[in-house]
C-alpha cells in the first residue's frame, strides 16, 4: 500500500505541471477565440466556411494584427498617425490621464523588458530582522532621491502567490543585499511561496552591499 501511495504521489509530481500548463493554454487559447473570431463578418469567418471552428485561430489572427501595426508605426506615415492619435487623446481630461499612466507602464515593461528586473535582493522589512525578496528595477530618481540625502534604489515586493501585485519600497543601495539567483528563481521562490527554493549559488560575492547601479 505504501508503495501504491508513493507511485500515485510520483504520478501526480510528474503529471501535474504538465497538466495545468496546457489547461491555461487552452483557457487562454479559447478566450481570444470566442473575443476575436466574432468581429471577422460571417462571408470571410473560416469556420463558417470550412464547416467547423479552427481552434487558435484567434490567436494567428491577433498575433497577425499586431506584427502588422508594428510594421505599419515604424515607416514615417504610421509615426505621425500615432502621434496624431496621442494628440487627440491628450484634448480628453480623463482619458488623457489612463491613456499616459498605461503608456507609460506599457513603455517601462515591454520597451525594456530585459532591464525591467536587474537584480534580485534581499531586505528587510517590515523591521530588522525579518527579510523579503525584493526586484530593483532602477535607481530612484526625481524628486525622492532630490530629498533624501542616501543613495536610493526602487525595490518591488512581490506578494505571494501572485507575483504581479505588490508594493514599491524606496531602500537605501547600501542596505539591499544582492542574490545570485536568477530573476525567474526568484519569482518561482514567490511564486511557490517558499516550497521552490533555487540552488545555492554561493561565490564570495553572494552577501555584498549593492556597490554599483547602472545609472
């Protein structure tokens, strides 16, 4: 019986990730088709001409599209349709506001991707003592670094299990202690709200201050 249970809880580790990652893909999948396939008129609609529904067709057509206004906006025309269409924006008072604060998230993450989240840190808060795991996504700026006298970085913390909210903490650089691990083993550690912990890079360097920051 012990090892009937032991080969049932092996299946489960094994099959488990496997499963619901492919149940989120087809969740996803079957979201954009039933959005995006009902805006295509009923003569052009695939399905209605083949008879039967194509799945990810929606997806083929979304990632389509946007492929097809990136290459539109770089030539000089689709520049200036662009920055017409920011114009007319900024005239309207409240979509002026929603508009700027999504282009300007939009603009920091996709643009940057790559430098979104430099280094993975530990801090303490919320007192000594006690550590959370931290993201610095750049070197505070403006007019909080202009009023505080340290050297500041800005911190995300995640919260657990939903990495994508969280809060910004504003931390002295000299305070921050830098991890080897990679930025995705620090979002798995959250994620799996400690269960997934990343191996031990350990170097002479894993415990030191944050000495350097790209400017």
């Amino acid at each position: 019986m012990a090892r009937f249970r032991t080969y049932f809880f092996t299946g489960v580790l094994v099959t488990a990730p496997f499963g619901l990652t492919a149940w989120l893909i087809w969740l996803l999948v079957d979201f954009v088709d039933r959005t995006v396939i009902p805006l295509i008129p009923l003569d052009y609609n695939p399905s209605n001409v083949l008879g039967h529904s194509i799945p990810g067709l929606g997806v083929i057509i979304v990632l389509i599209v946007l492929t097809t206004i990136g290459a539109l906006v770089t030539n000089f025309l689709g520049r200036y349709m662009v920055r017409l269409g920011e114009h007319l924006l900024n005239r309207l008072p409240v979509v002026r506001t929603v508009y700027g604060l999504f282009k300007q998230i939009f603009d920091a993450v996709l643009a940057q991707s790559a430098n979104a989240f430099r280094e993975v840190v530990l801090v303490e808060y919320p007192r000594r003592g006690i550590w959370v795991i931290g993201f610095i996504t750049g070197p505070t700026r403006g007019e909080v670094q202009r009023i505080i006298d340290e050297k500041m970085v800005n911190v995300f913390i995640p919260t657990t299990p939903n990495p994508t909210s969280g809060f910004l903490l504003f931390v002295p650089r000299d305070d921050c202690k830098i991890l080897k691990m990679s930025v995705e083993e620090g979002v798995k550690l959250v994620i799996s709200g400690g269960i997934v912990s990343p191996p031990d890079h350990k170097t002479d360097g894993v415990d030191k201050n944050i000495k350097q920051l790209d400017e």
